[in-house]
C-alpha cells in the first residue's frame, strides 16, 4: 500500500507542533489573528506587521519556558502530515539553523 494511505482507501493525517509560524499556505481562525495575534495586549505583532518574523523567536521562548505542550497550545500552529514521508518544509541553505562556523565556511567558499 502507499504510505499514509489506509487498507479502505481513507488517508491518515496528524497535525504536527512546529516552533515556527510559516508563510506556506495555512488555515486559521480570524478572530484568532485579531484577539491573540495583533492584540497590542500581548505586543506580538502590530497590525500590518510580518507575522512569521515577529511571531516564531515568541513561539519557541515560549515553549522553552513552558515546555513543548503548554507553550506551544495558545499559538496553534501545526504543520498538516500526510504521512507520504515527503519533506514538510526546510531551508536550501541551512538558514539560521547553521552554526556561525558553518556560516563562515560557506561564506568564504563563496569568496573563492
């Protein structure tokens, strides 16, 4: 059988947490964007301001401080795992992932 495909044809699906609040095409409730994400209470995100930069370094402080389930609960946001073993989402490049050596390795080989 394919993976992620059930015996009846039905597919199975999870929401995995992730740390990160992506661009990808997402859902989320209005109501929670203006109540949580832009309430100038909480001083997450001002309102026309880019939510996956501002939102993310907050997300994973959060859960440092609170552990991976009750500081990742109020935000919400899941990452849809069909379960086919295709990668979700990454970074060509490394991104902020690479250590500041590996930054300056890469960086030097581009020099070259």
């Amino acid at each position: 059988s394919t993976r992620g495909v059930n015996q009846d044809g039905s597919h199975q699906l999870s929401l995995t947490p992730t740390l990160f609040w992506y661009d990808n095409t997402h859902i989320v409730r209005t109501v929670h964007y203006r109540d949580f994400i832009f309430n100038p209470v909480f001083k997450m995100v001002a309102r026309g301001g880019f939510v996956e930069d501002k939102l993310s370094p907050i997300i994973k402080r959060s859960c440092e401080r609170l552990g991976l389930e009750d500081g990742h609960a109020k935000f919400g946001c899941y990452i849809l795992d069909d379960h086919s073993g295709d990668v979700f989402t990454g970074h060509l490049d490394g991104g902020s992932y690479n250590t500041a050596g590996l930054h300056v390795k890469k960086n030097a080989s581009e020099r070259r």
